[in-house]
C-alpha cells in the first residue's frame, strides 16, 4: 500500500484518540462536578471549578425572617432542613 495513505492513516487514528480522550476528560472533570452539584442544590462556578453552599442573608447578617413559613420555604430552597423546634 502506499506511505502516504499509511502515514494519513495513522494521522487520523491519532486525531481520533486525543478528540476522544478530550471529551472524556471534559465530561469526568467539567460536567460530572457540575451536575453533581446542582443535584445538591449548591451553587456551581463554571469558570474557577467551584461547588459553593448557598447562604441566606440571615445567616450573615443574624436578623430572622419574621415569617415562620417563609423561613421555611427559604431553608428548603437552599436544601436545609428546618431546625427541630425547642420543647
């Protein structure tokens, strides 16, 4: 057979197994973390990698939500289960 069709060949196997081994790593390292975090219900940042828990303003600042109901809507928004009530 001739060289060049060999050579070319080889060449396109070659091209093949790196745009292979790309999208397996794009999918093991980009988009498996990705999904895994959403299905945590954090917050994912595409451009540095990171999974981030979310924090509710009344955390930070340490004023309660008045309304018991929309605390509860807003812990469970955020994937937190309310805390169990005092006896």
């Amino acid at each position: 057979m001739n060289p060049n069709i060999e050579r070319l060949k080889l060449i396109f196997v070659a091209a093949f197994v790196v745009l292979v081994l790309g999208a397996l790593v794009w999918q093991v390292g980009w988009i498996l973390p990705q999904k895994n975090c959403e299905s945590a219900r954090k917050w994912w940042d595409g451009e540095r990698r990171v999974c981030a828990q979310p924090v509710l303003i009344s955390d930070i600042t340490g004023r309660t939500i008045g309304d018991k109901s929309a605390e509860a809507a807003a812990k469970a928004a955020i994937g937190r289960t309310p805390a169990p009530k005092a006896p």
